[in-house]
C-alpha cells in the first residue's frame, strides 16, 4: 500500500510495481527459509514427546511390576520416574489441557494487550539461535523495505511508517516506531535508528555511514546482501 501510494506521487508506476514484485520474491524467500528452520526441530520435538508417552504409558509399568515383584527399595530419582508414569497416564488430559491453554492464552492475551505481545516478542528475541534468527530476518526485511522505498522517492516519515507493518516480531515494530518519533522530535534519521539497540551493531553503523556520505542505495545493498548470508546461515545451523 506504501508503495502504491509512492507510485502515486511519483508517477513511476512500472518502476515501482518492478520493485515490488522483486520484494514479494525476495519476501517469499525469506518466509521459506523461516519455516525450513522450525520444521526440524518442531518434528524431533514431537518426536520426543510420543516417545516419553509411550515409554511412560508402556514400559515403566512393566519394570513397576518387576520391582514389586523383588520387593526392591528403588532410589529417589526411580520413584520420581515411576511418579511421573501414573501422572502421564492417568492425568494425561491435564497436560494436554495446560499445553493448549498457555498457546491459547498467549495468542489471545497478544491480540488483546499490544504491551504484552511487545513483552513476548522481546523474550523471542532473547532466545538462543531462534532470537538471533527472528532479529536477521526482520533486520534484512527492515533493509530491504527501506532502500526499495528510498529509491522510489518515498518520504523518510513513510518509509518509516511502512517498515513498522512489515515487521513480524512486535517489539521490533515498537522500536521502529519510537524512530518514527525521534525523527519527529528533531533527531537526524539515522541517529534516531542509532538510539534503538535492539538491531544488530552493523546494521546501525551502516545506517550511519549512509547519512555520513549520502550513499543510501548502494550501501543497503551490501547491507542486505550480508543478512541475506547471515540468514542462509542461520538457518542451516
């Protein structure tokens, strides 16, 4: 919609609507690489989780019955295990409960309490790889966004404005549009971005040596392109 309305203005409808189809490639891309990353460790997940069940459901009753049998005084951590077998089958509606309540609860209390959600996905953030993952994803989709609209002669403010709808991760939104607002209150564009130390070091400084020489387009390329990498590599690790 951003770049519609740059289109507008402009009157640069074919260049901007080349640019947009590139970004929605490039989007798709990226989204794609996402997915590869969760889908293995989701599955060996799950896969964990049957293979407790079943151990739980099926085998350690049988290796009860063989204590009690030799009238065995099993240690702490073997009581603890056979506890928690009874607990899985007996009370396994429980855990299942407790597990979609606090997905539902958390998708609902987001949708509701935009604070909340900003809470939640700053704790994302700090997760170890998956974190890392999220802020190169939303960082080269930020740079992206930034230099497509630049080059076709957006106003600084929407660009901005834009780039805090495209971010997937809610607290990386607020953070951009606290440099909506810095801007507004006077400060130079990429000292506004400076101020918000949640994205990556590089990208920062970057950011400033564009202000610094007045090379956006080419410098956000480079830029893009070593997240773009940074992603990739990610998301094989």
């Amino acid at each position: 919609v951003g770049l519609i309305n740059v289109a507008e203005q402009t009157g640069q409808f074919a260049s901007v609507f080349e640019q947009l189809v590139a970004y929605i490639k490039w989007n798709d891309d990226i989204k794609r690489r996402a997915k590869k990353a969760i889908r293995g460790p989701i599955f060996t997940l799950i896969f964990l989780v049957v293979m407790i069940v079943a151990m739980s459901v099926l085998m350690l009753p049988k290796v009860v019955e063989f204590i009690q049998y030799f009238n065995y005084d099993p240690p702490f951590y073997t009581l603890a295990l056979i506890a928690f077998s009874d607990f899985v089958r007996t009370k396994w509606y429980v855990i299942g409960g407790l597990i979609v309540g606090f997905i539902m609860f958390t998708k609902i209390i987001s949708k509701v309490n935009y604070g909340i959600a900003c809470v939640i996905d700053r704790f994302k953030l700090s997760l170890p790889i998956f974190g890392q993952l999220i802020l190169k994803l939303d960082t080269s989709r930020f740079i992206s966004f930034f230099s497509l609209m630049y080059n076709s002669g957006a106003e600084m403010l929407n660009i901005i404005e834009s780039i805090s709808h495209i971010l997937s991760n809610k607290y990386l939104q607020k953070c951009t549009k606290n440099i909506k607002y810095n801007i507004l209150n006077g400060e130079s564009i990429f000292a506004a971005i400076d101020h918000e130390k949640i994205f990556p070091n590089m990208f920062r400084k970057m950011m400033a040596i564009c202000e610094t020489t007045g090379e956006v387009g080419p410098v956000l390329e480079n830029v893009r392109y070593f997240y773009d990498k940074e992603t990739a590599e990610t998301t094989d690790k």
